[in-house]
C-alpha cells in the first residue's frame, strides 16, 4: 500500500506541476491560483490516500471536498476557464489518490485531463474572439446604434452583447460585451493584439529634473 501511495504521489505531483505551471501559469499569470491549484490538489490526494489506507468511507471525503469546493468558488470572484482549472486539478488529486493500485490508469487519465486542457485553453482556438464589460458615458435605446458604438470602440465585430445596468442620472450604461477582434490590422486604440495572453510593461516614469518630451 505504501508504495502504491509513494507512486500515485508522484505522478499527481507530476500532473499538478504540467498543469499548474506548465499550462495554467504561463497563460494566466494568477500566483494566488497557481498555489490554490497546488494546495486544492495535494490535499485531495492527501485526504483520498488517507481515506483508502483507513478503509473509511470514500464518500465522506467526497462529499468534504465538495462543499470546500463550492465555498471557495463562492468567496472569490474568478473567470469559468479558471473555474476549469480548479476542478481539473480536483480531478486529478482523485484520479492519483484512488488509481494508485492501477498505476497504468492513473498515468492515462492524468494525460487525458491535461491533454484536454492545454488544447481547449490554447490561446490559437479563441485568440480574436474575447469578453469585455464595457462602461459607456452614453445610453442608448436603440441596439443597432449600440452595436455601432461597441463596434467603434473596440475595434471588432461585436458577436453578442447585454445591457445589464442603465443610470439616467449619470447617464451611463454598462454593456456585457462578446467581440471578435480583425485578423489583421489596427484597432482605434493601438496594434491588434497578437495574444489574449500577451503582457505588457509601462514605462518608467521621467527622472526628476527631466522634462518629458
């Protein structure tokens, strides 16, 4: 049994390390995540282990982990994909922690998992296509002309958009916004982006006594 634990160990820590940093990390770039990915998927593995050694009932654990899962994805505001990620790497301390004695099947799964996630997450499948919540310092009551000002201000094909607050005092509207940015070319606000993973730096700040020109 110690064996198999040791073995299922390191391949769960081997699948967390591709997903976590090989994958999540270097499109995302949330540190907070990337240690709640670790944190989430040993300690699934730990438990698991724990239960099985014990003879316990696999279902308390489940159950366990369940309702930790959805507090923690109830106290913070994070996106689906990394929602994604969260129960993929759940997934993969259960797969590691009960296919242990099958060390054949845990690899195979933990290859399936991070497969499909580095080829549904990657960045060529939905890189024109992105999400934006727009505040407009105008309100519109007609949609085409809604549209049209999207359209204008970002600088793509708007796919699919939803007003989801009107403010007639300040007139403003905030518009829930689906776009799929040109090929090729400049966008009203600079270069089209060639990443939605792409990082930017800003410039440092004049040294004093330095006009800037």
């Amino acid at each position: 049994m110690a064996a198999h634990v040791l073995y299922g160990l390191a391949a769960d820590l081997a699948a967390i390390t591709v997903l976590a940093y090989g994958i999540y990390f270097r499109r995302h770039h949330r540190r907070d995540l990337r240690l709640a990915y670790i944190a989430v998927n040993v300690g699934v593995f730990t438990v698991v282990s724990l239960l099985l050694a014990e003879r316990a009932d696999i279902a308390v654990g489940f159950g366990l982990f369940a309702v930790l899962s959805i507090i923690r994805l109830r106290s913070d505001a994070i996106t689906q994909e990394e929602i994604g990620y969260y129960f993929v790497a759940l997934a993969l301390g259960l797969v590691n922690g009960i296919a242990a004695v099958i060390p054949w099947l845990a690899v195979l799964l933990d290859v399936i998992l991070l497969a499909v996630m580095y080829v549904a997450d990657h960045p060529r499948l939905s890189a024109r296509t992105q999400h934006r919540v727009v505040t407009l310092d105008v309100v519109h009551r007609d949609p085409a002309v809604l549209r049209a000002d999207l359209e204008n201000r970002l600088g793509g094909t708007v796919l699919a958009c939803n007003v989801t607050e009107v403010d007639y005092v300040r007139d403003v509207m905030l518009v829930d916004v689906r776009f799929r940015r040109p090929a090729t070319g400049p966008t009203p606000h600079g270069p089209a982006l060639r990443s939605p993973y792409a990082t930017y730096t800003v410039p440092e700040a004049y040294p004093a006594g330095r006009a800037a020109r």
